[in-house]
C-alpha cells in the first residue's frame, strides 16, 4: 500500500538485538557483556528480565567520554575479566548493537577466553538486520561456526530441530520422530553450548521456521541435508514426516504408516470443528505467521490476508504458495499501516495480531488477540497442536457479537 503521505514510520518488530538476547540468555551458564549507549542497555535489560530470562546483562559504562576518548575496547576487555572472575560463567557473548562505535567493534582485539568462559563478538546491528526473528537465525548461527565441529564423526538417524517451539511441541516432536525410527533430536536454538557443539555431528537439520536462512546454509556447506515445512494441520504433519524420513533414509514403509496415522489424528481433530466458520485476518512479527494461516486454511475458515515482518524467504516458499492457492493476499516486511488498511477493506470476524492492530481492531468492535502470547506461546504441531489453536479460535468467533454490542454500547 503506497499512499501519499504516508511516512511508514510504525515500528513493525521489537529491537533486533532482543532476538539475540532471547537466544544467548537461556544458555546455561552465559552472562552476556552488552555494549551499546545507555538507550540500549536501558531498553534491552528491561526485555531480558521481561522476555528473555529473567537475567541482568552486564554492560561497560559507554558515555561519550569512552566513545569519543578512544578507551572503549580497554574498558570492553576489562569488562569480560571482571565478568569472568566468577567461576559459574562458562559462557561470555560480547553483544554489539547499531550504535556505530560498537559496532565495528574488531573481533581480534577481544580475548577467545577468559576465566573459564569462551568469548564471542555477536554482531546484531539494527541497520543490518530488519527483525528480531532475523537477530535469532544470525545468534545461532554465530554460535555454530565457533563450536560446531560439523563433518567430524557424522552421526546417523540424527535431527536438529530449528526454531523457536512451545516445550509441549518439543516432546510430541520427539515421540513422534522416535516411531519413525529417528534416533537423536538436537533443538536449537538451546539452552546448553553442547547443543551447538553436537548440531555439528547430525545428518539432517528441520527448519520449522523460515527465518533460519543463515544457519540453514551453514548446514548446507557441511552436508547436512535440510527438511522444511512443519508438522501444522493433516496435511502439513504427514508431508514432513515423510521428509524427515527421506532426508535421515529411514524405512519408508514404517515413514508412511505413522505420517497417515499422525493425518488421521489431526483430520480427527479439524472434524470437531467442521461448523467453524468466518474470516480471520493473522498479522504477527515472529516470523511463524504463514504456517498458522495454513491451519486456519484446512480447518475450513477464511484468511483474506496475512503479514509478517520478515522478508519473502526460500525456506517459506511452501506456505507462500499454498496460501496463494487460496487466495490469500500476504504481505512480507509488512507496515501496520498495510494491517490497517487489510481491516477495513476486509471486515474480518477476529483479527490475530501485533498489539497496535488489536486495538484499532477492537476500536472497529472486531474480536483481536495478540499473536506473540496467544500463538507462539500455545502447541501449534500435531492433532494437539490443532486441537489447541482452533479451539482457541472457535471461541473468539463465537463471542464476537459482543465486541460489536460493546462498540455499539460505548458509541451510541
């Protein structure tokens, strides 16, 4: 949507660098070593309490004496000694943000060791990086080209899982590929460094999300083979079961009885749903959106239109083309601006989205919930998966009649 005067000035993702922080903080044993100006670390400590960890980071004090009088880097490495005099820090990430000084931070002026801790440089500048999804797809990454020793004693009927998951998912996941024949199951991004460091030794790598695309290649260049799509909705769930049996050379007869059992079950599921009906509108800034949409989709409802923050990615390219099969308008590196306009022309009976187009939603008396807490933070994979996220949906869309009543009530 180009309209004059129209500046698209929302802000359509968190800070890059808290994807990062996500990422780094639930590592056992870290204690990241932020350095950026005071706005950052000011902004950054609050989400890595709130979201992260529930951790503090530690940051040297960056004024623009440090900056401007050249004393950043000693007052960086004295930083990393005072924080690794503590013998529980195995783990020291040096965070650098956008701010232009810190982010050309040199690597090799920095210690690879301190204490007991390793020490690596993450870069996550803003004007590199678009999303925080972005910021997470280069943390890992950084971290499996320092402590991956992949090609080295490759492990068979191994299977790193990608992305960010619901732990409820994580067990199914495993139970599920445990049928199969699969024998090990790596999830990153982890919460220990040994998760990096044996990622290195699996045959074959899940992208659940498609953000991934760094890391994917980092896979890539060391033989590992790649699976996409993820186990969402009847169709979804026995056609990456398949892959997954294809890409680790399992036995295929064994592959195909328990994908057709694992349809069953979600066809099960979407048939307790069959009266579900009306228009649903998902815009998010995870990264995840499109294959939610695909759900929605074969449970029987209308999806006129779906954003996310990320860009058009290979990874997606199944979700993109089923969900323009069926006619769904969507937008990559979306503007709220663009949700907004999507609202009004479309009418839809819920809108799934960012906090800001909830409450233009609800203004127009349109049932709204934020995806961040109400999706990705609920199982999404399997006949579970859609049991939760349609009965979730079920519910709203029966209770729209009072968002409607209330608008009336407080405009009349």
């Amino acid at each position: 949507m180009e309209k004059k005067g129209c500046n698209h000035l929302h802000p359509q993702s968190m800070c890059p660098a808290f994807g990062g922080l996500r990422v780094l903080m639930r590592i056992d044993g870290v204690q990241v070593c932020l350095v950026a100006d005071q706005g950052c670390a000011y902004g950054l400590t609050f989400v890595s309490h709130f979201y992260a960890a529930r951790k503090s980071v530690v940051t040297p004090e960056l004024m623009n004496v440090q900056i401007s009088g050249g004393t950043m880097i000693d007052d960086l490495r004295r930083t990393i000694e005072e924080i690794a005099v503590d013998p529980g820090v195995k783990f020291i990430p040096v965070v650098s943000t956008c701010v232009a000084e810190t982010a050309g931070i040199a690597e090799e002026l920095l210690p690879r060791r301190a204490g007991n801790a390793d020490v690596l440089l993450v870069r996550l500048p803003a004007f590199q990086l678009r999303t925080h999804p972005e910021a997470k797809d280069v943390t890992v990454a950084t971290l499996l080209r320092r402590f991956a020793s992949p090609g080295v004693g490759k492990k068979k009927k191994t299977l790193v899982i990608l992305g960010e998951i619901f732990p409820v998912d994580a067990m199914t996941i495993g139970s599920v590929l445990q049928k199969i024949g699969v024998e090990s199951v790596i999830a990153l991004p982890g919460t220990a460094l040994d998760d990096y460091i044996d990622a290195g030794h699996a045959e074959a790598c899940a992208v659940l999300h498609p953000f991934y695309g760094q890391t994917a290649g980092f896979f890539l260049e060391n033989g590992v083979k790649i699976v996409t799509g993820n186990p969402i909705g009847a169709n979804g769930t026995a056609e990456w079961i398949k892959r997954v049996g294809e890409a680790l050379d399992l036995d295929s007869a064994l592959v195909a009885q328990v994908a057709e059992e694992e349809r069953q079950k979600a066809r099960e599921v979407m048939a307790r749903f069959s009266a579900l009906e009306g228009s649903v509108i998902v815009a998010g800034y995870e990264g995840n959106e499109l294959p939610v949409v695909r759900l929605l989709l074969e449970a029987g409802l209308e999806v006129p239109y779906a954003s996310t923050s990320i860009a058009r990615m290979p990874l997606g390219e199944d979700d993109h083309k089923v969900l323009s099969a069926f006619g769904t308008e969507i937008r990559y590196r979306k503007f709220l601006e663009e949700d907004i306009d999507a609202v009004m022309r479309y009418k839809p009976d819920l809108v799934i989205g960012t906090t800001s187009l909830d409450s233009f939603a609800k203004e127009q008396g349109i049932p709204a919930i934020y995806y961040t807490n109400n999706i990705s933070a609920r199982p999404l994979f399997f006949a579970a998966g859609a049991a939760t996220v349609l009965g979730m949906v079920s519910g709203l869309l029966a209770r729209k009649e009072v968002f409607r009543s209330m608008k009336e009530y407080f405009t009349s």
